[in-house]
C-alpha cells in the first residue's frame, strides 16, 4: 500500500514536473526566441507583411520605450521575405535587420550561436549572416560560406548580394531555424533601398511578463496610428497554451490522483476483508461504529500521508535533479519542428506541493469511506466465529 | 444476588422461509459467582443463546434483563457501550489484535473505556500477574501459544471489569494442558473474586469444574444441574 501511493504520487508529481518544463520551455523559446512580448508595427503588417509596411521615425518611439521602467529592451527590425542561395540549391528565407546590441535584449539569437559569433563589429568587404542549423543543413553551409540573398527592394527592384555566414544558430524550433536568417541593420537598409530611422516592427521585451497586456494598454493610447500587439494576440496557440497550462496540469493530476483512489480503495477494502474477525472482535467487545469507521479512515489517512509524503519528496527531489540536468528526451525530437525541446527541464512551482499533500490527504479520506462503511456492516457475532 | 434473567427467550432464524428455532422459550437465572458451563450437541443453540446474553444477537421474543435493565430496549449504540462496561468476552480463536503486545491488547478495552494511562497500566500489569504471564507483557500474539493467548484473552475480558464473563468454547483449541491451565486461572478468579462465568462447551473438562450445567437440545433447556460442591 505505502509503496503503491509512494509510486503513484511520484510518478504524478514528475510527470506534471516535466510537462510544465516542458511548455515552460517552449513559452520561453517562442517568446524570447521568435515573439517578444509585445510588438508594434503598422496596422495592416500582421496580415500581410510587406516591405513597404514600415514604422516611420521608429528610432524616436525606441528612444520613448526605453524610458518605460516596465521594458526590459526593445528593438527596431526591419524585415521581408527573401530568397537564399548557395550552389547546393535555393530557399526561400525571412530575412531580418537588426541593431545587434538593441536585440540582444530582446531575443536570444545570440546565446544559441553553435558556431561563429554574432555580428562582431567588424564590418568586412562581405557583410555578415547568421543563419539557422536548419538552413545550413539543408544549404550545406559552414562558417564564412557565401550565401546569396535576392529581395524585392522598396523600389520593386529584385537586388541580389552576397552575405558571408559569420554564425549558426540553432533554437528549439528546427522551422524557426529554417526560415530565419539575420544581418546587420545597415546592411538591409542598403539592400532594401529603405531610408534611415524606419523599421517594420518594434520588438519589446518586459521585465515582468504578466505586464504585457498593461503596457500594451498604454502603447495603445501612445501611438493609436499604430498595432501594437501582445504575444498572445500574435500567436494563439502560445495563449491557448499559456492559459491551459494550469487547467491541464490539475486534469493531468486529476487522472493519477483518481487511479491512485481507486488504489486505495482496493487497498483498504482488502485490509477491512483480512480483518473482518478483528473488526468483529472489537465491535464485540465494545468499540462503537463510529470509533471503528474513523479508525479506517485514519489508517488510510496515515498510509496515503506517509507514501503520499515519500513520493512527493522523491518526486520534487527528482524534479530539482533535472531542472539543473536537462532530461534528453529523445523521443519527443519530432516536436521540435514545433518548438518544442528536445532536453526538459523539469520544474514545479512550490504551491503545486502543498496542493498536492492537501489531495493525498484529501482522497485518502474520501477512498477509505466505503471500506470503513463496509466494516461497521460487519455483524459482529457471524465475524468473530468466521475461519 | 441475581445479576442475569433470560424470560421466555425465542430466537427464530429464516422466519418466513424455513424457520429454525434455535432457541426455544428459555427461562433460566444467573447469580454472581457462577461457574456455569452450557452444554449440548452442535446446533442445539449454545452460541446463540451466549450471542443473545451478551447483546450481539436479538432474540425475537422474550427479555434479557442485566441488573433489571432490559437488553431489548437498547438501541445499538447504548447495546455497545452496555458491553463495554459490563461484558466480558473470551472467544475460540482468542481474537488478540496481531499488532498489538500482550499489554497492551489488555489496555485498549481500558481505553475504550476512558480509563486514564497511569490506570491502565497499573491495572494491565495486575491481570497479566493474575494470568501468569508478566514475563510476555511486551510479547505479540505471534510468539505466544494457544494457551497463553486465551490466557492473555481472558485478561483482556477482565480489564473491562464487567459483570460477567461470556467464553465461547475457550478451550476447543488448547491442548490438554494448556485448557487445564486456563481452567485453573478461570477457577481461581471465580472463586477469590467472586467473577461470574458463563461457557458454552463441548469440553468434558470445562464441564467438570462447572458448577451448574445447563444442557441444551434443539433451543430448550432440557436440564440445569447445580453442583452439589
């Protein structure tokens, strides 16, 4: 019985550990990586994201936002679809314009560098390109690999130049990785034919992410020619995930915990049919049926509490083994075309604990109910004589 | 002084499909002090008719009355707690609680009871020195014999200090020995304090050192016999 509730609440504890590590992580990937909280560009960019679509004056909004105590960084990019090409074949790409040090505090890019560096500085005859491990694959490139880059400027002009790979990136997206590709600001300002101090959107990056919705509140009203969207209004699966996260986790919990009651159940119905001339005995002797039904339902009390007790301190000892070494899950490496990691973190919050404790004890009770009922129907005269 | 009356008793199983009655319009009187063995063939009605005394069977008709007060007026929770306080009981199959020592197997009743710890203790120790087994107070049912578990059970039976003492076929599974032994102890609290026993038995040695013998057949009494020592 101990070991049992023992097993079951670990396994229950662990399990919800490593699902929440692992939308944790994809919330963070797709905020830090490809969304940022909140963006603001023009209204009709979202739907069709075209290069003519940009942010006039964008360098004095980024100096506005700055000023915000509830921004962390933001960051003008400048982007447009794009056609990359090597000798080994051609795809096509998002190309995208940063300012490196104004992104670094919105995005991430530069710490899933696995080769190269980023944008060092240097500004050589051939511009740099940091790509994804994804494209490089699929174009067979390598560091300083030339890769051509064809757009259609603000002119309509198709304009071709040659990047040099100065750095490979690889997220916990394989698409994302695909698909973008970045360089320095300037460097798309001149392919692009795009005049000074524009961007197509404005990425911002909060300290506190639950602010997201305050603040965009407040940009709204600060630049009503403007969208200015949230992480959840740019992609709804990431919200539906967010606020499901939670509810998902109790059904989760809800499954084992039942399985776990149906355990007991048959655990104690066991214990109350093994000792049903002891029960007699004792209502025999004198002990009321009241005194004998709390007696079950404490001992079933005590049994939950005691392996419930043990499997969540095995369980949380676990999860605070992963979370420091990512578990390799490498069954789930198809999902990562959907962003989701191939190694999770395992992480619970505290508060999922005591919650948990209060259901063991909770359904520890509520289980021992209809064995103890099943005892105090014991006639004691038949259970004192039964062999 | 009569502490025990049963009054035109009748226990009737399966009433309405095939009735059995297993005991048939007793009449009997029980005094303080009695070594009082009930005898008869299997079937004739000795446990039903001890499951009635003790309040864990209901006749259906006739009275049981304890001290005058009638067991057929009680509802289940006063019938409880009227065994805890004035029955004691000594089964076949000892029944000792397996988790439990020897000890405190005979203070638990005592604290059903309410009896505080000191007390109890106290009095667990003096009925473990009454039953010969003061060296197995903190022994479990497992390691005892037979014989010294229905000892410890007899114990257990006496720590409620009740008026009488109710043992269904105490001795069916002791040896030769082991039954003289208990025997002895059961004579020795009956007669130096004065505790009131009533068997059930097929036991020609239980009947032996009875005092009064009331026999049994198909539910009535057919003789009750005193002892003339």
């Amino acid at each position: 019985m101990l070991s049992a509730v023992a097993i079951g609440i670990f396994a229950g504890v662990f399990s919800t550990g490593f699902y929440l590590g692992m939308a944790d992580m994809r919330f963070k990937t797709a905020i830090k990586t490809e969304f940022s909280h909140i963006r603001i560009q023009q209204k009709q960019f979202q739907a069709e994201p075209s290069i003519g679509l940009f942010v006039d004056g964008s360098q004095n909004i980024l100096n506005q936002l700055k000023k915000i105590p509830e921004i962390e960084g933001a960051s003008g990019r400048l982007t447009c679809e794009a056609m990359a090409e090597t000798a080994h074949g051609n795809l096509g790409v998002k190309l995208t314009g940063v300012e490196p040090e104004d992104e670094k505090k919105v995005s991430d890019i530069h710490e899933k560098l696995i080769e190269g560096n980023y944008f060092t500085g240097k500004k050589g005859r051939i511009p740099q390109i940091i790509v994804g491990s994804g494209l490089a694959e699929d174009l067979k490139l390598k560091l300083k690999s030339k890769l051509k880059i064809t757009l259609t400027d603000i002119n309509g002009n198709v304009n071709a130049r040659l990047y040099k790979v100065s750095g490979i990136y690889k997220s916990n997206n394989t698409t994302y990785d695909k698909l973008n590709v970045f360089v320095v600001r300037d460097e798309f300002l001149e392919q692009s034919a795009l005049s000074d101090n524009v961007s197509h959107l404005i990425a911002v990056y909060l300290k506190q992410g639950a602010d997201a919705e305050l603040v965009a509140t407040q940009l709204r009203k600060t630049y009503p020619e403007l969208e200015v969207l949230t992480w959840r209004n740019i992609s709804k699966e990431l919200a539906l995930m967010a606020d499901q996260m939670n509810q998902l986790m109790y059904i989760f919990l809800v499954i084992i915990m039942l399985a776990l009651c149906f355990g007991i159940i048959n655990t104690m119905l066991m214990a109350v049919l093994e000792r049903k001339r002891e029960l007699g005995m004792l209502m025999a002797v004198g002990m009321s049926k009241f005194r004998v039904f709390r007696m079950i339902i404490l001992e079933s009390v005590y049994l939950s509490l005691t392996g419930g007790v043990a499997g969540i301190i095995i369980g949380f000892a676990s999860i605070k083994y992963f979370e420091k070494h990512p578990l390799k899950v490498d069954m789930f490496s198809g999902f990562e075309m959907y962003g989701y990691p191939k190694e999770v973190a395992t992480i619970l919050p505290s508060e999922s604990l005591v919650s948990m404790t209060i259901m063991v004890i909770f359904l520890g009770i509520l289980s021992a109910i209809y064995p103890a009922l099943k005892a105090i129907r014991y006639n004691p005269a038949e259970t004192i004589r039964d062999e | 002084m009569k502490i025990l009356e049963l009054k035109n008793l009748h226990k009737i199983y399966d009433e309405k499909t095939i009735p059995v009655h297993a005991v048939n319009d007793v009449n009997l009187a029980f005094e303080q002090g009695e070594f009082t063995v009930i005898v008869g063939p299997s079937g004739s009605g000795k446990t039903t008719l001890l499951n009635i005394i003790g309040g864990l069977d209901k006749p259906t008709k006739g009275d049981v009355l304890i001290d005058n007060e009638n067991l057929n007026s009680f509802n289940s929770k006063k019938l409880t707690l009227f065994r805890l306080r004035n029955i004691g009981f000594v089964f076949q199959a000892y029944n000792l609680i397996p988790v439990l020592t020897a000890k405190e197997n005979i203070e638990f009743i005592m604290q059903l009871q309410g009896i505080p710890k000191s007390e109890r203790n106290k009095r667990s120790l003096e009925l473990l020195d009454e039953v010969e087994l003061s060296e197995k107070a903190k022994v479990r049912p497992a390691k005892l014999s037979g014989g010294q578990q229905q000892r410890i059970a007899v114990a257990r039976a006496l720590a409620s200090m009740p008026k009488f003492i109710l043992a269904d076929e105490p001795t069916a599974n002791l040896d030769s020995k082991s039954a003289e032994n208990l025997l002895q102890i059961m004579e020795k609290l009956n007669r130096d304090k004065n505790m009131t026993f009533i068997f059930s038995t097929h036991d020609a040695r239980v009947v032996k050192k009875a005092k009064r013998v009331i026999t049994l057949e198909d539910g009535k009494v057919v003789s009750d016999v005193i002892s003339a020592s």
